[in-house]
C-alpha cells in the first residue's frame, strides 16, 4: 500500500505491469529486488523529488509511505520521482498468480492486492 500526500485536489494515477525483471525506469538499470516475480507500478500525478518540497506547477513532492512487505510481497523498492511519476517495484513470492490495484481516497491510497 502507498500512503500519497498532498493537497485535497492532487489526484495521483497509476498503471501497472508485470516484468520479467526489475529493471530501473529510464536507465535499464537491472535493480537488486528480492522477488520470483515483478510487478513495476508507476504513480502518476506527483511532483518531482520526494523531499517534500514544491515543483513549478504548485505540486508537494511524493513523500507518502509504502507499507505491507511480508507474506507474497517480499520487497517493494521507491525510486525516486521524475516528470511526475514515481516508479515502485513489487518483489513477489513465485505462489503469486493474480494481483488487482486499486485507488482509495480520504486518505489517498494506492493498493496493490496479490495472490
């Protein structure tokens, strides 16, 4: 689950894809994520950087908190934010088979269900 801060009218998206390796936006960079499995999320809608600070268009920096590593989900990676959006790598157990990602508000939260 990730936790997005910020103003009431910032509405964070996302889209999301299994991988067949974890592999760092842009660069290509292979990333050392625990994991048999590899979901690569991008959350959308964010400004750049994550120290909390404001980007030319008014937007507070993604400082959320990524929570719920255990069980089928054995590392989630943050990268940082660039033109918007941020990319999380999910490290899954080899059992996963399905997963489902859903948005929630109030506070905003972006789910990531596996199974």
């Amino acid at each position: 689950m990730l936790d997005l801060a910020g103003e009431p009218e910032q509405v964070a998206g996302w889209f999301v894809g299994a991988v067949p390796q974890p592999l760092q936006d842009a660069s290509g960079e292979l990333l050392d994520v625990e994991g048999d499995r590899f979901l690569d999320l991008a959350v959308t809608g964010i400004a750049n950087g994550g120290d909390g600070q404001v980007d030319s268009a008014g937007r507070r920096a993604f400082v959320g908190a990524v929570g719920g590593t255990g069980g089928l989900v054995e590392q989630v990676w943050v990268g940082g934010a660039w033109e918007g959006q941020a990319q999380v790598l999910l490290g899954l157990d080899e059992a996963v088979s399905e997963y489902r990602v859903v948005a929630l508000s109030d506070p905003q939260r972006i789910v990531v269900d596996v199974r």
